[in-house]
C-alpha cells in the first residue's frame, strides 16, 4: 500500500524515508530504504527502462537500457554506441555535470521510441558508464517518472505541443 501526498511518495511497511532540508526548511531530497536481502538506499526520481535508439533516418535502431532521471536535463550516450547507430556528431560543447564538473561533449541528434511514443532528440556523445535518459526526451514524448511505482507513464496526450497566437489588427 503506497501514498502519495504532493509529488512525494510516502510506502508502507518496511521502508524508512531519509529526507534531506534545505536552511529553509523545504525538502530538497528524499531517499528511502528498502530492506531487501541487504539494506539498499535508492533515490526517487530514476528508472531503468529500454529504449529504441537509432540513427535521425531510422536506418540503424538498437535496443539499449537506459537509466531515466528526472534530474538531468539532456540525454547521454557513449561514443561507440554512438559508433554503432552512425549518428553524426553536430557541435562541441561544454556541459555542467550533477557535481558540478565541467566536461567537452559532442552533440549529435538520435531517434528516441520509448513506450509507444518516439521522436528525434539532441543527444550527448559522452563517456557514460550507462545511457543516460534526461528529461529533455520525457517531456518531449510527455513521459513521467512516478516515484511511487518506479515505472515510467504519460504525462500528457501524445503530439507536438501546439502554441497558439493572437494577431491583432491595427486598422
């Protein structure tokens, strides 16, 4: 039996939740702990999941799993399986890592499928020790991640967002 209560996930028995505060008072991370065979602390917010990855012209797709997590903002990639899809690299960049590391990477485009939704991507050509899912691809497909169940699901009817405009006439 789980409960949710806002965006943080609250399950019943057997689990200890380790919130972490900011000065202020606000929860800035919550981790638990489930008692397994071992004890095992995960943090809420990622999901392994496979995912269809290939070449922008689907000439080259591969099956690969990927670790999703809701707090990087773009996709990762190692450079041979960026090899093996024959995805071509765009323009160097420098990106800021979760630990504040400053690192080069290349950014190419790939074709991302993943549940039933798929779309073409900017991609990071880094040194990886997993594919990484940013939430650049989930948003843009309208995927979540729910914390509760660790599974991924719609967060939106499927299709371009569409933005809509007023004109004005000045007669």
């Amino acid at each position: 039996m789980s409960k949710q209560v806002g965006s943080l996930c609250y399950k019943q028995p057997g689990e200890t939740h380790l919130p972490a505060f900011s000065k202020e008072g606000i929860i800035i991370k919550l981790t638990f702990a489930i008692k397994l065979d071992a004890e095992v602390i995960r943090e809420m917010g990622y999901v392994r999941t496979k995912v269809i990855i290939g070449d922008p012209q689907r000439v080259k797709l591969e099956e690969v799993q990927f670790l999703a997590h809701s707090g990087a903002f773009s996709s990762a990639i190692s450079p041979s399986l960026a090899k093996n899809l024959d995805t071509r690299p765009t323009v160097e960049t420098e990106l800021t890592m979760g630990d504040k590391r400053r690192v080069k990477a290349t950014l190419s485009l790939a074709y991302f499928k993943l549940l039933d939704r798929e779309g073409v991507f900017q991609v990071a050509i880094i040194d990886v020790p997993e594919p990484l899912l940013g939430v650049t691809v989930l948003k843009g497909l309208g995927i979540k991640i729910d914390p509760c169940t660790r599974k991924l699901e719609y967060s939106r009817p499927y299709g371009l967002p569409i933005f809509k405009t007023c004109t004005r006439s000045y007669n």
